[in-house]
C-alpha cells in the first residue's frame, strides 16, 4: 500500500490505477457489481491497514452506507450513519471512521466531522473509494478538501455504480432515486 508523507492532506492507496484528466481518459465510469464486490474487499484491506485503528464505522447518506455496512461486519466494529454523528457516543467510542463511494465535493464528509467534533470527537480518519482528480475549472473551491483523507483511486469524472440505474422521466434522463 502506497503510503504519503505524515503532513500530506490526503493520501492515495493506489496511485498507479487511478484515471486521469488525460485526453484518453473514459467519459465516464461504471462501476458493475462484481466490480463493486472487489472494491469493498479493497476497502476492508485499507482499513485494516490504518495507522490508527478504528472502533466504529460511520456511513455517508446514501453511497456510503453499503461501505459501512460491509466494513462493520468485516471488522466486528458498531455502524452508524453520518446523521447518527452529532450524538456519536463519545468518550466511549472514540475512533471513528467515516466510509463513503465518492469524494467529489467533500461537503457530506465535512459535514460528519463537523458534527463529530462538536460531540467530542477529537478526531477521526476518511476512507473512501474514488476522489476527484482535480477540481473542473471554475470549480476549484468545490475541489475535496477533507484534511487527511484516504482513497482507494481518483477519477475524473464521477462513477456510476451498478445500482444507480437510469431511468425516463418526462422526456428527462434521471437517476433513480432521485426526485
């Protein structure tokens, strides 16, 4: 596992597979099941591998649940959601790991700390799955600026998992799900 320097603020665990901004870079990414599979197994491997070895597991709405679920079983470790973070049972607990897909604009992820800090909780790790390459242009404050985050690849573009099927509505392309 590729590991940064202790002041860097985030830290890629597979440098060498990531996409890139490159001209042949795919217009988009789709994430199948067995894909999906491998992906949890990775992330379950990166957990395990922390400096610092968490004691629950707390899921982003949505995309990081499945995550959360998945490394709470593997790691015999209690679950929750980030809207469970604001009464997260601190002292008691006290070395959270927050799980999600995606990166993209890092607002859920700083959301969670946010509300974990104002518990008590003196800090916590990231591990998510993709982040974004770079920030697009003219978006460069949306880039994800999360202090010390963990990846597993970064993308270009967001992916698309096997369960975010599309769908018509109205003459509009949708994603299911969604209002």
């Amino acid at each position: 596992m590729h590991r940064a320097e202790p002041e860097s603020p985030a830290q890629q665990l597979h440098p060498e597979q990531s996409q890139s901004n490159a001209p042949n870079a795919p217009l988009e990414i789709h994430i199948s099941g067995p894909r999906y599979l491998e992906l949890l197994d990775e992330l379950a491997r990166a957990a395990a591998d922390l400096p610092l070895k968490p004691d629950a597991v707390i899921g982003i709405k949505r995309s990081g649940l499945f995550p959360a679920v998945y490394l709470s079983q593997v790691m015999h470790l209690p679950m929750f959601s980030d809207y469970e973070a604001q009464r997260f049972p601190w002292p008691r607990l006290s070395r959270p790991l927050i799980v999600d897909t995606v990166a993209w604009s890092g607002a859920s992820i700083r959301r969670a700390l946010r509300q974990l800090s104002a518990a008590g909780v003196p800090q916590a790790q990231v591990l998510v799955m993709y982040t974004r390459c770079e920030p697009a242009p003219g978006l460069e404050e949306c880039a994800p600026m999360v202090d010390r985050i963990r990846y597993l690849y970064q993308a270009h573009c967001i992916p698309h998992f096997w369960y975010m099927r599309k769908r018509r509505r109205h003459g509009q392309e949708k994603q299911e799900g969604t209002p």
